[in-house]
C-alpha cells in the first residue's frame, strides 16, 4: 500500500529566494513525523504546500493517493490541518465554529452533533462549548483548532506547532492524544520543542534554508551528538555535512 | 452548492456577531430616510411614490457596500483563517460564493428595513405598488454588482484602506458612466465611447427598474456583471491567497 502522504519534489519559490527546495518525503500509517528547522527554514510552507493552500512551483503531494493539486477538494477530505497560529473565527462560539467545519465537512444532524461533541472531548473543551473564541486564552484557542483538524477523525494529520502556547499539562493531554491516535494515521507535526520530538515522534526530519538535512528516528539523531540541541545546532548552522 | 450555503450562513452570523450590522443598518436606514426626506423632498412632491427613495440607492452603496466588502478576504488574511477556510474540503468558487451570497443578504435585509417608507407612501396615497417592489428588486441588484466588485478588490490587497478606496472609484466609474455629464463629453468628442459608457452604466439599468419595468436584458446585465467578477474573485483568490 502506498503511503498515506508521500511529498514528491516540492519546491516553492517566492520573489527573489526559495523557501522550499526539492523536498520529497513520505509518511506512513503509523509514523509520527516531527519536522524541525529554524524559523524561515521553509517548515510552514511545506505544510501550507501539503494542505494545499500554497501552490508549489514545482513539484506535488498526495494525501491518500489524492493530488493536492489535481484533486484538491479529494485530498482535503482526508486532512486535518492545524494552519500555524491556529487561526479561528474570534466571534464564533466554540460549539458553532467546530460544528461550522463539520458542516462544511458534509455531516448533518445527529451526527454532525456526535463528532462535535467528541472532538471537544478529545481536546478538553467541553467546559467553554458556549464561549466566543475571541475570550479564550492562547491554548484554549490552540486546542479549538485542533478539535477542528479531529473532528472527521482523518487518517493524515498535519499539525504546525500544536503544543505552542500551551501549559506543561495541556502539552503533556496534546502528546498523549498524538500517540494514541498514532497508530492508526500518518501524522506530520512541526515543532521548536526539541524534547518532543523525542517524546512523541517516531521519526524527525530536520529543514534548513528549504533543503531535508536529515531524515532519521530521534534515536539515531541523538546518537549523533552530546544532544538533540547540539544536533540541531550543528546541523542548521552548517557545520556538519550530511 | 451546500458547502457555499455553509459559508455563507457562517458570514451572515458574524455580520450580526459583531458590530458591523447594527452600523451598517442604522448609518443606511439615517442616511436614507433623510435624503429622502431632504434633498429628495418626499412630501413636497404631492406623488405616493418612492422614485426620491430609490433616486439616492446607487449613490448611497457606493460609499456603504465597499464598507462591507473591503473586510471581506482581508479580514479573512488578517487573521490567518483564509488558510484555514481554503484547506477546509470546499472548492474554492463555494468560498467565494458563499461570502458574496453573505453580503447580498444582508444588504437584503438593510434594504428590507426601509420598509416605514413603503408603508407611510401607502398611508398617505396608493402608489403603485409593483413599481415599488421592481425598484426594491433594482435596488438589489445594484448592491450585488458592486458587492461582487467589491468583493473582488478586497481579494486583491490585504489593506482593507486601499481596498475600499479602490472599490469605491470602481463603483463610481460604473455608476456616473450614464450620467450626462459622462455622455454629453464624450458623445460630442468620442462617439464611440459614448455608447459603450452607456451600456456599462449601473445608474442607466437601474433606472428601468424605478420605473416598473423589469427587463430580461437588464436581469442578464446585472447577471452577468456579477458573474464576471465573482469569476475575477476566486481566479485572483487563486494567485493571491498565500501572499
């Protein structure tokens, strides 16, 4: 069977630099993919790419087979995507912007109210179900978009930074949630938090100025110096061909 | 089609979500009651109808629809949840028809709000009351096309400034198109554009509507007018977006 994400050639470039250069990849059922690089390393773009927001300039991806390119609205149906800063409608109720996506998703009913229900459940919401997102702090609005990318339980997730902003307990919820839906999706998260890669990815790949630099479990990254700070450090600044 | 009805219900909820209805509605219904009653000289003229009423529409939405479209996708950039609507599994004509669809309604029931005038003109004589309801239909389609306009210059810059002024100017280029001032200039040095200023005017197709006559060319016009920039809107949505 063919990987649920396999990103082939992606390369994107904006006036004057490339953002995104010749990156391929896939992802597995079952693999957590973290994705790491220093800010403007190209990370976003990838994912915006892979969502099929950016278009590349060169190059596809396929999300369950699907071309984001060719077939769009296919590949999204498959997707959950947290896009970065996990942007909501501020004036929207919590309950009535996840039920707008669901909608929009083409569930109605009861159903739509069973999925709703479930991904505040999933992403402890049920509390504030009624509130406007606008009054929520930063990692209550942070989980809304992530009840967003759950709530038609997609077997390819792509999260940009999921834990940003949130409290060492609400952190420690997101990781648990990641592994325990492991192993039934392909999932792509990206992160600044070293640590969690060890703890939650069973696989990193490491971005600098557009190009993969490595692409290895965190096991064997680790091995490779005193830390994975160290690693990342030598290996984005330059210092350490690959 | 479902989907683009899911957008659009989702629009008109936060229309009323935030303060922009309450001031959108009551600045419309202030500035169109008193230039009806002022300039237009309502009860001066002895005459049950709404002919000063619907005289000030095209002039009043030049200023108040590209209000309303100017936030339309730049709001949308500014808090980042384009990226978030277009990675929703929607085809992206949906996204712009529904968000167009959103704005007509509620221009609907801004437009529907005046109904005082509809009721004092009936009060005070017996108006013909088709006339009335074929104004308020050219009323509507007059606010489509500049919200279909306006709309697509909102997708085109994410300063919701330069997004109003452009729509602003654009409107105004295709309402004073028929005017005389435009015509006679241009008839006694440009004959040729004369005519085709005339048949872009918005001002010169709402008029038959004031009137009573709902023609099948001017539903046409403003049908296609609409079309053709909505078109505009998602292939510039399409270039744009991740700017």
């Amino acid at each position: 069977m063919a990987a649920l994400i396999e990103i082939e050639r992606l390369t994107k470039r904006f006036a004057g630099f490339t953002a995104v250069d010749d990156v391929s990849f896939s992802v597995e059922r079952g693999e957590v993919l973290g994705f790491l690089g220093p800010n403007g390393a190209g990370k976003s773009t990838t994912m915006r790419m892979l969502a099929g927001f950016t278009p590349p300039t060169a190059g596809t991806a396929r999300i369950c087979g699907a071309d984001v390119v060719e077939q769009p609205v296919e590949a999204k149906r498959s997707l959950g995507f947290l896009p970065e800063g996990a942007p909501t409608y501020p004036e929207m109720t919590v309950a009535g912007f996840l039920a707008f996506t669901g909608r929009i998703r083409g569930y109605r009913g009861s159903e739509l109210a069973d999925r709703t229900a479930h991904a505040m459940a999933l992403t402890q919401l049920d509390g504030i179900r009624l509130q406007p997102i606008e009054t929520l702090s930063k990692g209550f609005k942070r989980r809304v978009g992530l009840a967003q990318a759950l709530l038609h339980d997609p077997p390819v997730l792509v999260l940009d930074e999921p834990t940003d902003g949130l409290d060492p307990n609400q952190k420690h919820e997101v990781r648990e949630l990641i592994r325990r839906m492991a192993p039934e999706k392909a999932i792509v998260i990206s992160t600044h938090i070293l640590e969690e890669v060890g703890a939650v990815c069973t696989r990193a790949i490491i971005i600098a100025r557009g190009k993969v630099v490595v692409d290895a479990p965190p096991s064997v990254l680790e091995e490779r110096g005193s830390s994975l700070d160290d690693v990342f450090r030598r290996l984005t600044l330059g210092q350490e061909a690959t | 089609m479902r989907a683009a009805l899911t957008v659009a219900r989702r629009e008109l909820a936060g229309y009323f979500a935030t303060p922009v209805a309450t001031v959108f509605i009551v600045i419309f219904l202030v500035l169109a009651g008193a230039l009806t009653f002022t300039l237009g000289n309502f009860f001066g003229r002895g005459q049950a109808d709404l002919v000063p009423f619907f005289s000030f529409i095209p002039w009043l939405f030049l200023f108040l629809v590209p209000a309303l479209t100017m936030r339309l996708w730049a709001e949308e950039r500014r808090l980042g949840t384009i990226e978030l609507l277009l990675t929703l599994p929607l085809p992206q004509w949906a996204a712009v028809l529904g968000k167009f669809l959103a704005a007509w309604a509620f221009c609907g029931i801004a437009l529907a709000l005046t109904f005082p005038l509809w009721i004092t003109v009936n009060i005070l004589g017996s108006p013909d009351n088709g006339v009335i309801l074929s104004g308020y239909v050219g009323c509507l389609l007059v606010a489509g096309a500049y919200l279909a306009l306006g709309a697509a210059v909102s997708a085109l810059t994410r300063n919701q400034v330069i997004a109003f002024v452009i729509a602003v100017a654009l409107c105004f280029l295709f309402a004073a198109a028929g005017s005389p001032v435009v015509t006679e200039f241009l008839d006694t040095r440009l004959p040729v554009l004369a005519e085709i200023a005339r048949n872009l005017s918005v001002a010169d197709r709402f008029g038959g509507f004031t009137r009573g006559i709902i023609a099948a060319r001017d539903l046409i016009w403003f049908a296609s007018f609409i079309g053709f920039f909505l078109f505009v809107n998602a292939v510039v949505l399409d270039h744009r977006k991740a700017d």
